[in-house]
C-alpha cells in the first residue's frame, strides 16, 4: 500500500494537526519527515486540546506507530519531556520510534541560532530560536552529532570534542559569549537522557519499508510548510528542511514511487510568522478579527501571526511543487459574519501579471495581489456536518479554491474539535 504525504500549502500554521490526525484513524505509521521543535500541532480531543512538537499526531491513536524519520532535527530532551506531558494525560507513547539518523540539536545550536539572529539586526529571520538552523547547518557540514551518537559513549565525547571547539571558538571570539562546557553537556545527553532515549531508538527505514510491504497504511507528516521549504520558499525567510512532498522521500527514507496521495492542507486565509514577504497581508480591523478568530498565536512562540488573505497564487505554486491529488481546507468557519472575503487570483507587478510565484524575491517583494472579492456568510459553521449544512457563499468559496488549484478538495474544517469537519469525498 503506498503511502500518503500530509503538508501544508502555505507558511505553517495550516492546521495541519487536526487533519493529520483525522486522517490517522486510518493508518499504521505516522511518520515526521523533517523540522524539529520548532513546529506545533494541536489537536483537540473531547474537549482536551494537546500541543505536539515533535511526536507525531498519530499519538492519539493506540493503534499507530509514531515515527520519527532520519530526516528530523531532535532535542531529546524536548522529546522526553513531550512523552511525559502525554503520558502524564494518559496517552501511551511506548510505541514511539526515533530514527539513529536523525540529528540532534544541542546545546550550541541555541546560542548559534540567538547569535545569528542578533547579528542579522534588522534583516534578522525571526526563527524560533530552537537551534533548528545550526543543527541543519552541521548536518551538512558533517559535523552533526546523531541519535545513534547516544548509544556509544565513546564516540559522543569524540564527535562532541571536535565540534565544540570551533563552536565555542566561535562564540568567545565573535559573539562575545562564554564558552560552553562540553563535560557538562556530555555528562547531560549520556547521563541523564541516552538512558530514557535508547529504548526508544530504532532503524525507522526498515520500519517504513516492512509496513509498505505488508500492505499496510503509513502517513508522512510535514512540519512547516511549502513557502517555509529551504528550496522552495521564500529564502532567506524560511526554515532550514524540506517540507515540501518530495522531502518526504528524503527524510523517511523512501522513492517517490512509495507514494501515492499527496494532501495539501490549505488554511481558508493564510498565516506567517516571523519576516519574509507576504503579498496579501492584511491590517487594522479584518486582521484583527481572524486573529481572534482563529487565535492565530504561535503554538510554540506564543507570537501573534500575520494574517491575510488566501493567496490562489501561492496554492497554484503548491500544487506544482507538492504534486497535491487533494486537499484539505482548515478553518472555514473563522471566515463566517464578514461581510465580503477576498481572494487572491494573480500578482501584479511592472505590468506583468503572475499566476504562478515569480522566482526572483525582489519581484515578489513588489508584487501587488489582484483580488477576487466574494460574497461572505453569516451563519456560524461550527455545527455543520454535510456540505448541505453550509451556507451557499461558504459553498461557492470551497468549489473557487478546488477549480483554481486543479485539485478536488476532500474535507473542510469547521471548528477545533476532532469531529468538527465536512466532507467533500466522494
Ligand atoms: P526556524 O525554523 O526556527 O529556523 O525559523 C525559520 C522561519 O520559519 C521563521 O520565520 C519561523 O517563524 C518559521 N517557522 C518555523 N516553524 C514554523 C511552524 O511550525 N509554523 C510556522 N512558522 C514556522
């Protein structure tokens, strides 16, 4: 059975969690691709709302694997305090599973990632300070310390040696900071964390590729999102992975032709946290209400987020760069009681008009959206289960974004709860 790729078509905060884990119920792996703490989830279940990090949302399900793939950034210690904030609510993590390939955040990592921030001033990226971009960065430097380090002391004071020296050259010498204690950090990561991580430690590839094998159902979940991928996205203001679909094959270890489904969650007005372009940003008023609304605040930052309007653009693009065979739209019900909403059907700069992004950031910078504006609905959807129980304007929103992406929209989203969605299948 191939397996399904669940990412997010905007700049993160889609809401994904709730349709990963919906579409969970029906699957044996979940499998996190890439990212690290520096994503959030909530999901709500019966009325108990969970914030996740790095556990995958399959979680919730005594009948998934959680996974987490080699292509991931871990802080251990952020994983093990997640594990007990669930088990202490009563949800089962022992079925969890961590990549020996997954890297590990450290200690330096943080300090790199405040330093560059600092140093960046004005131009800085706004990142969540998670270290999340160092630990990448070593990644490709081959200089990174992996989840397997963990296992073989020997080796981890090694690698850990190596590595902190020029860490901590470079933070005394440029950034003026105090160099870190590698026998502390060893003493910690060996000490008090390889033991409670170990159990936990397992070969993710073969796992896949077993499940894959007998037929059963594996979900790859992105983090972050499209417009957030270091490829793809609006660079320099995005985040150091790939969340886009073809990461997935990269951080869980399979070929394109493993996959079958690729959903592309849609947020029904977008969101971004941190700097970077953002074409159909809106202020004043209107921004206020979806913030509100849809209590557009960092899961993990508690920072408020930008909001604007959909961007038919920016999911044209998506479609392309995902290969999406459906999509999911979040949140609908935070557009109800407007008087109008608008839509973005194409860019416009120097008298061009774009339909897809302009590849150069300085065209982008410029651009101005062309707007479709449409009629809104007053009707609260939070109860609405079937598409006849949405208002004909709601209705007519759904059909815009399904016929401009090209892609059939499967289920809708009308409220936090597990069960508050439409569907749209067939
Ligand atoms: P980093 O991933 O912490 O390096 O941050 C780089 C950029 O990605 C910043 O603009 C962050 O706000 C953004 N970002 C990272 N993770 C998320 C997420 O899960 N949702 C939304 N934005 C994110």
């Amino acid at each position: 059975m191939p397996a399904t790729v669940v990412v997010g078509t905007q700049w993160g905060d889609e809401g994904k969690g709730k349709l990963t884990d919906l579409l969970a119920k029906d699957m044996r792996l979940v499998v996190r691709y890439q990212g690290g703490h520096n994503a959030g989830h909530t999901i709500v279940v019966d009325g108990q709302s969970f914030a996740l990090q790095l556990v995958p949302s399959g979680v919730l399900y005594p009948h998934t694997v959680p996974v987490i793939g080699n292509g991931v950034v871990v802080d251990p210690a952020v994983l093990l305090a997640e594990c007990e904030m669930l088990g202490s609510r009563g949800i089962d993590t022992s079925r969890l599973v961590l990549s020996g390939n997954a890297h590990l955040i450290m200690p330096y990592h943080y300090e790199l990632d405040l330093m560059t921030e600092r140093y960046l001033g004005q131009n800085k990226l706004g990142t969540t300070k998670r270290g999340i971009g160092p630990a990448y960065a070593d990644k490709a430097a081959r200089i990174g310390l992996r989840v397997q380090d963990l296992t073989d002391p020997k080796i981890f004071r090694q690698k850990l040696d190596v590595v902190l020296r020029e860490k901590n050259a470079l933070l005394s010498r440029v950034y003026n900071r105090l160099p870190l204690d590698g026998e502390a950090i060893a003493e910690r990561y060996l000490g008090e964390i390889a033991p409670r991580i170990a159990p936990m430690i397992g070969d993710t590839v073969a796992l896949v590729h077993e499940a894959l094998e007998a037929g059963e159902q594996v979900m790859l979940e992105g983090a972050q999102a499209t417009f957030l991928d270091v490829d793809h996205g609006t660079y320099p203001f995005v985040t150091s992975s790939n969340p886009v679909a073809g990461g997935a094959c990269v951080g869980a270890g399979i070929g394109p032709r493993d996959i079958s489904r690729v959903v592309g969650i849609v947020k029904a007005y977008i969101t971004r946290v941190g700097s970077g372009p953002f074409p159909t940003e809106v202020e004043g008023e209107t921004a206020d209400y979806l913030v509100d609304r849809g209590h557009e605040y960092g899961t993990n930052t508690g920072r408020r987020r930008r909001p604007g309007w959909l961007d038919l653009v920016m999911l044209r693009q998506a479609v392309r760069l995902n290969s999406l065979s459906e999509l999911d739209i979040t949140k609908l019900d935070v557009l109800s009681r407007l008087e109008t909403v608008k839509v973005c059907v194409a860019y416009e700069a120097d008298g061009t008009v774009y339909e897809h992004v302009p590849y150069h950031q300085s065209v982008l910078h410029r651009v101005s959206p062309v707007y479709e504006e449409l009629p809104g609905w007053q009707e609260d959807l939070a109860g609405a289960t079937s598409v006849d129980d949405l208002p004909a304007a709601a209705r007519s929103y759904v059909e815009l974004i399904a016929k401009a992406a090209g892609v059939p929209v499967s289920f809708v989203g009308v409220g936090p709860g597990r069960e508050q969605y439409v569907s749209f299948a067939a």
